[in-house]
C-alpha cells in the first residue's frame, strides 16, 4: 500500500510508532533529495509507493497501513552523495 499522510501531524514523533491500523514514520534527513520507507511490509526497495513526504524543517514522514508489530523497516535515503540504507 502507498505511504499517506494520514495521521500525520506536526507532532508526529519520530522514528516508527505503530497504531491499530499501522505505522506512523518520520526520519531528520535535511540533505535527502528523497527518503523511502522499506521492510517486511513491502517489496523491500525504494519505489514511488514507499516514498515519504518532505513535512518542512528537513523531516520526512508518512503513514504506512497494516504493518504489524515486529515488522522489520529500514530508511533508504537518496542523497548526493549516493543512497543510504539507515
């Protein structure tokens, strides 16, 4: 499923929070040109359906629908410098 912004808000914390319906996410990736959200819960490499939205101040985030508990994630951050599995 697509990242959204649903519950998404400017007090989102940071890092993975899971809700009854899935995950919330946001990384402090200020020079990213893009950062995606990666794991057991998708194809486990970036493309347009993991990419996180750029939320202002340098954060990215977004809302992840049915992941579970002790599902594993990673950040994959693109830069320009390279990419970056975090």
């Amino acid at each position: 499923m697509p990242v959204s912004l649903d519950h998404i808000s400017g007090e989102t914390p940071m890092g993975a929070n899971l809700l009854n319906c899935g995950a919330t996410l946001r990384v402090w990736a200020p020079n990213a040109l893009a950062v995606y959200v990666t794991g057991d819960f998708n194809s486990g490499q970036p493309e347009d359906a993991n990419l996180l939205n750029q939320i202002g101040g340098g954060h990215w985030a977004g809302f992840v629908p049915g992941v579970s508990d002790r599902q594993h994630y990673m950040f994959y951050v693109k830069g320009q410098g390279g990419d970056y599995d975090e």
